[in-house]
C-alpha cells in the first residue's frame, strides 16, 4: 500500500502591512471591533508587482529546502487559489516553470476558494496513492487584496495576501491518513466575487459576503467534519493532537476546538497576524507551528477549512 507523507513546509508573506488601525482612517471602524469580532490585527498586502505565483514560489522554495528535495524532483504541481495570476495558463503552471521544474509533470489549479488547500492536499494524495505521482508541491496561495473592496466595512477588515506550501512524497505508511471533501452550490449567494471573465466585468470584481449567515454555516458544518472524520477511521477526540484550523475568524475557529475538547494551545492560531488567506491560510498556519517546534514528527493532526462555494474539508494527518 502507498500513502504519501509531508516531508517539507513553507509559507511566505509579502512585507507590506495593513494594521486595524489603517482600517480605522479608511472606514468606519475600531481596533477594539474588529479584535473581538474577528481576532485579526495585521494583514499583508502584495506589493504592485507580487502576483499570487510569486508568493506560491516563495513558500514553495522554502518547503522544498525543508524537505531537501530539488525542484526537478517534483513530479505534480498543484496551487489551491482562487486569485490566479491570469485566468490561463494555470498559476501552477506558472510556478512549476518559475521553479525551472522542466519534466513535463502535470501542473494544475484547485478553485475551491477557503477550502483550496484541503482540496489540493486530497488530489495530491490520491495522485500518489495512485502511483501516478511520487513527489508533490502543494501550495495554497493569494492575492485577496485584489478583490477587496476597501468601503464594505463588512468583509473588506477580513481579508490577506499569503502562500504556504507542503512537499509530500510517496511512503510505506501514512502520513496522509484520510481526507474529506464536500461542496453545496446552492449557497453561492451567501459568499461570491461579483464578477469574472464570463460576466465580462472581471477587473472590477470583489468578494461579497453575508458574514453572519456564513459564520453560522461555517461553525456547524466544521462540527460536522470533525465528526465524520473521527468516525471514518475509529478516531477518539482524544487521538487528535492539533487542530490546523482554517484562519478565518478567531471565534469561528475556538468552535471548532471546543467541539474537539482541545484547550487552547493545541489549536494553532495565526489568523491575528494575517487575516483571512483563504487556500494559503492552513498551509501559513502549519508551517509556523512546525518551524517553532510545536509540531513534531509523529504528531496527529486534523486540518479543516470552510469558504466559498460553499466548499468544506478536512485532512487527518500524522505528520
Ligand atoms: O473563510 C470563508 C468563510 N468566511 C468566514 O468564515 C467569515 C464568517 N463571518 C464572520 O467572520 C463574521 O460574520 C464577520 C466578522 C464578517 C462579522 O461579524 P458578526 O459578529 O457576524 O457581525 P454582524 O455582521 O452580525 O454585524 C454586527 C454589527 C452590525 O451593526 P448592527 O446592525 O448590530 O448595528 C454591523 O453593521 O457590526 C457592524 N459592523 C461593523 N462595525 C464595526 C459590521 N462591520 C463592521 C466593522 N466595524 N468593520
């Protein structure tokens, strides 16, 4: 039996800072509203001419040097992002040829916009169970600022640049124990970009929301993952020994590790620093809890993530 295991991390996040306090000259808002509201203090904005491959190359140079593999090694290439570079070629086309990776490898983008991650970690992992890959790049990785509309108060304090990056390889044992991915269209019109290339109005999209429709969406169906998680592979909550959460909100997040029985510090938590990265933010978040040591070898851990689509998933991971 072949499983794949994640053998390297990385994330990246561009220099420039948008604090809550800048927020507070743009709209109408405070610091104090959108700490309790939301958890977040900082996001980080791309720089003019940082595109979304720029930031997934970043992050995968770094996951690549932790896991000691050189890029022609790389035999898939996938990027969960919903703020591609160009609506073609693919942004993980873009990054395999950024990376010099010249073996004519597939390379493909996941759009399932929060959820982008946990989509592209199961494609990759069937791949290699498949045999039809042995050493996968897979990134999360955006541009939100692009389709942030900086006078709705409502959403636009939510929102962040950022990549993040695994290198998972082919394995004897897991590694990847088990993934689960779902989608319900039928509720677009809680959480969409209200345009793109077919609606001919592409450059002035931005991402609308109903956020406290979604916030209650998000927190029952994340119960609902981790139940169906456990039960399909004879798991206690007890088994489990981080939860990488989706870095969407703060209070969205604690739900979920209540519902886990998990105090607080075995939840990792970056969504302060960062704000919502949609597909980049659960890579960002493990490989910061990986690089100061909180997550070790051997370790047991449920990743889960809720966006758009709506899309939801999880992946349990014995890292
Ligand atoms: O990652 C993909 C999935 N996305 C999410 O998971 C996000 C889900 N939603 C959320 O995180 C939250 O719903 C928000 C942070 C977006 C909003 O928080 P909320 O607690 O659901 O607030 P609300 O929308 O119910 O609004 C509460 C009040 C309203 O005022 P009234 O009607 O009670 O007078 C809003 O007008 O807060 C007001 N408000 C603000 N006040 C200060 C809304 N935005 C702001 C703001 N600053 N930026």
């Amino acid at each position: 039996m072949i499983y794949s295991r994640i053998i390297g991390t990385g994330s990246y996040l561009p220099e420039q800072l948008m604090t809550n306090a800048d927020f507070e000259k743009l709209i109408d808002t405070t610091d104090q509203w959108i700490v309790e509201r939301t958890g977040i203090k900082v996001r980080h904005v791309a720089a003019e001419n940082e595109l979304t491959s720029d930031l997934a190359v970043a992050a995968a140079r770094r996951a690549l040097e932790a896991a000691n593999v050189v890029p022609a090694n790389i035999d898939l290439v996938i990027v969960g992002t919903t703020t591609p570079d160009r609506v073609f070629p693919s942004t993980a086309c873009i990054v395999q040829a950024k990376l010099g990776i010249a073996n004519a490898s597939p390379a493909f983008d996941v759009q399932a916009v929060c959820s982008g991650f946990i989509y592209a970690l199961a494609t990759a992992n069937n791949f290699i169970k498949a045999g039809q890959a042995r050493t996968a790049l897979v990134i999360g990785a955006e541009t939100l600022s692009r389709i942030t509309d900086y006078t709705d108060r409502t959403n636009c304090i939510l929102w962040g640049d950022g990549a993040g990056a695994v290198v998972l390889t082919a394995s004897e044992e897991p590694g990847i124990i088990s993934t689960h991915i779902h989608a319900d269209g039928r509720y677009q019109d809680l959480l969409y970009v209200d345009g793109g290339p077919s609606m001919g109005n592409g450059e002035k999209a931005a991402m609308r929301m109903q956020g406290n429709a979604v916030f209650k969406m998000a927190v029952n169906t994340l119960d609902a993952i981790v139940d169906e998680t456990l039960a399909a592979n004879g798991m206690e909550k007890s088994d489990i020994d981080w939860l990488v959460p989706h870095q969407a909100n703060i209070r969205i997040i604690q739900a979920t590790g209540k519902k886990l029985g998990l105090p607080p510090e075995r939840v990792v938590v970056t969504v302060d620093q960062h704000g919502n990265t949609s597909a980049a933010s659960i890579p960002l978040a493990f490989d910061t809890a990986v690089r100061d040591g909180r997550i070790k070898r051997g370790q047991t851990l449920l990743m889960e993530a809720f966006g758009g689509g709506f899309t939801w998933g999880s992946a349990l991971v014995k890292y």
